[in-house]
C-alpha cells in the first residue's frame, strides 16, 4: 500500500482539471455568446493538460522507485 499511495491522488487529479476547464470554457461562453465553441476548446485542453501531467508525474515516480531500489 505503500508503493502505491503517490498514485492514488493522480485519478482524481487528471478528472478535476478536465472539469474545472469544462466549467471555465462553459462560464466563458456564456459571457460571449459563443456556446459551444469554448466549452471543446477548453474541455479538450483541460485534458490535454491532465494528461500530459499524469503521464509525467507517473514517469517521475517511477524514476524516483528505480533509484530507490
């Protein structure tokens, strides 16, 4: 359990970016008339963002278990 508890928070990490974006491109196209142009633009981005995190944060800890060991 462990070896395992700087993975637990990346889930949920990678889904709040995604939403916290849907919910800005969302606001923002309400406040210029442009449903649903900016709700994909940042929703898309947001996961782009999440991801490119989760991939990286993933590749560091496993550095950091390689040279542990």
């Amino acid at each position: 359990m462990q070896q395992a508890g700087p993975y637990l928070g990346l889930g949920t990490q990678l889904a709040a970016t995604i939403v916290a974006m849907f919910f800005l491109g969302r606001f923002l196209d309400e406040q210029l008339n442009t449903f649903p142009i900016l709700i994909l633009v940042f929703t898309f981005a947001g996961a782009a963002a999440g991801l490119y995190n989760f991939i990286k944060t993933v590749l560091e800890l496993n550095e950091k278990r390689k040279k542990g060991k």
